[in-house]
C-alpha cells in the first residue's frame, strides 16, 4: 500500500513540475495576483475574467521570475474569462477531452499567486453540461464583474449566475486557495480540462471547461468582444395570472414597462403592459433568464417570443440585434 501511495504521490509532484511552464502569475488587480494558463505558444494567455480589473497595466510572470507586459485582447464575462496577449514565445499546456472527465476522478487544481507554483488536490463532485439549473437548484450570482424557468417549451437551460452564464460547468471539492482563480484544474493523465474560478459563489468550486474557453477565444480574437442580443425593452418580474401560470406552466414572466422606438420589439409589435414569457422556445421568468437568452448566436435571427396580453397568451416573432 505504501509504494502505490508513493507512485500517486510521485506522479502528481511531476504533473505539477511539468505543467509549470504553462501556468502564470497575472497581475490584473489591486494587491491579490491571479493565475493565467498558456492558451498558446504565440502568447495567447486565459485567465478569470473577475480578476482582471483594468484594461491596462497588466504584467504576467513566468515560471522562471521573468515578468511581461501584457494586452487585453477582450472580456468574456458571462463565462469569466479573459484572454490575454504576451510578446514572445511559450509552453502551451495541454488541454483535455472533457467526455473523458468522471464524477469522482481525483483531480489537482493549480495556480501562481505569487513566483512559485502552488496544487490543491480534490475529486470531481459534479459534472453539468447545461442542462441544470444552477448547483443544487439554487441561482448563483457572480460576486464581481461587468454585466454583459422550467416547463416543457424549454429546449435546452443554460446555468444563470446573476448577469453570467456558463454553459455547463465541472464543480469539484478543491479549495479555491486566493489568487488560485484563472488556474487549470488537471485530470490524472496530466493534461488540462478548464478554468477554475471563484468568481460565480463564494464556498463553491467550479470550472469552466475547455470548449467554453475554447469559444470564448476564438470569438474574442475574431471580434475583439462578445457579442450581446438587444431587444429594446425595460422590464421587471411579474406574477402571471392563476390561469395562465396553469397554462403555461410557470408562476411569472417579465413586465414590459417601457419600449424603445424603432427598436426589435418596437418593430415586431411588443407594447407596454405585455409579459414575456419565453424568447426563442425558452421560458423567461426572470430578467437573468432573458440576458443568458440574448446570446450573441442569437444575434441577427428571427426567433418567437412568446408573450401574455389581456390575460391571453400569444406569439410573435422578433429579429434579436446587436447592443453597441
């Protein structure tokens, strides 16, 4: 028993040791650094969205002490993540197939607070792939960051964390150690499934996995930003009425209090008074619903919005543009 304790422990102090070159300290914020991982070997670096306060001034340091200025490439905060740019040429880590990723698989999480590396070791507690509500049910709100229902309609629940989303999530049992966010969390065989972030709910670990990373970047690269849905709507939650919560299947929808002229819903004949109740197939019934829905793939198409006027419901369609 001791010599197979050993080779565990062995193997994982090589696994940190060669992952090393791969994961940076990234100076973002005010007195904490962050960890950043090498997306790339032309200095592509990712890291948490929420610990990257400023769009300037921002330094990464390498394994070997040496520091770099770094450029922001842009923001992802629906997904916390950013990605950065250094001169230069690096060790990329390498990055897993999350299909291989089990619940209960032991797993390190790693991050550069300061010069040297630091790992946690943990197991995987829970393995979402868009298709729950939050963790244990529960909405969960991302403590820091820029803003960017059930019933049988819905196609497909994106996990809402207040104004951010994440399409699926790895949660684990780690301890998310200060400065440990924008760090990988690392499977047996060495290589690297996500993101790890403590930026969605204090006391829960979570990551986020590599094909939303992998999105996020390529899109950030190729527009600099992510695109957001626009409707041209204020609202606020509402109560539906007994009759059509029974229709409907859902308890409240959003109150459209104001409209704006020539705006999408302007134009496909949304007034005052009504309450959306689902956009695109989905159900809405929160304005955090309605934000995660107005995804930047939706920008440009005609999808249906479903709304209650007069105590009836009633469809219409709405082409989702742009915000600027």
């Amino acid at each position: 028993m001791s010599d197979v304790f050993k080779q565990l422990s062995d193997a994982m102090a090589e696994t940190v040791e060669s992952l090393s070159p791969s994961i940076v300290r990234v100076d973002g914020r005010k007195r904490l650094p962050a960890t950043g991982m090498v997306w790339s070997a032309d200095g592509l670096i990712v890291t948490a969205h929420h610990v990257v306060e400023s769009d300037e001034n921002i330094t990464v340091g390498l394994d070997d002490g040496s520091e770099h200025s770094a450029t922001l490439v842009g923001r992802d905060p629906h997904n916390d993540v950013a990605v950065l740019k250094v001169d230069g040429t690096f060790t990329p880590a390498e990055w897993g197939d999350n299909d291989s990723l089990k619940i209960g698989n032991l797993i390190l999480a790693l991050g550069r607070p300061g010069e040297q590396l630091q790992a946690t070791l943990g197991v995987v507690s829970a393995l979402v792939d868009g298709s729950a509500h939050g963790v244990g049910g529960r909405r969960m709100r991302m403590r820091r960051g820029r803003p960017g229902g059930g019933g049988p309609k819905r196609k497909r629940m994106k996990m809402r964390m207040g104004r951010a989303l994440v399409d699926g999530y790895i949660q684990t049992d780690v301890v998310m150690y200060p400065g440990f966010s924008g760090g990988p969390l690392v499977s047996g065989d060495g290589k690297v499934h996500g993101l790890n972030t403590s930026g969605f709910s204090r006391g829960i670990s979570l990551t986020v996995p590599v094909s939303t990373i992998r999105n996020s970047v390529e899109t950030l690269q190729t527009h600099g930003r992510i695109r957001q849905g626009y409707l041209g709507v204020g609202v606020q939650p509402a109560r539906l009425p007994e009759d059509v919560a029974k229709e409907l299947e859902q308890e409240s929808g959003l109150l459209v209090v104001s409209v704006e002229k020539e705006s999408p819903a302007a134009t496909s004949g949304i007034f005052v008074g009504d309450i959306i109740v689902a956009l695109d197939e989905e159900n809405v019934e929160q304005l955090d619903d309605l934000l995660a829905l107005l995804s930047g793939e939706r920008v440009g198409k005609d999808v249906p919005i479903q709304i209650v006027r007069g105590g009836a419901s009633q469809d219409l369609s709405i082409t989702i543009a742009e915000r600027m």
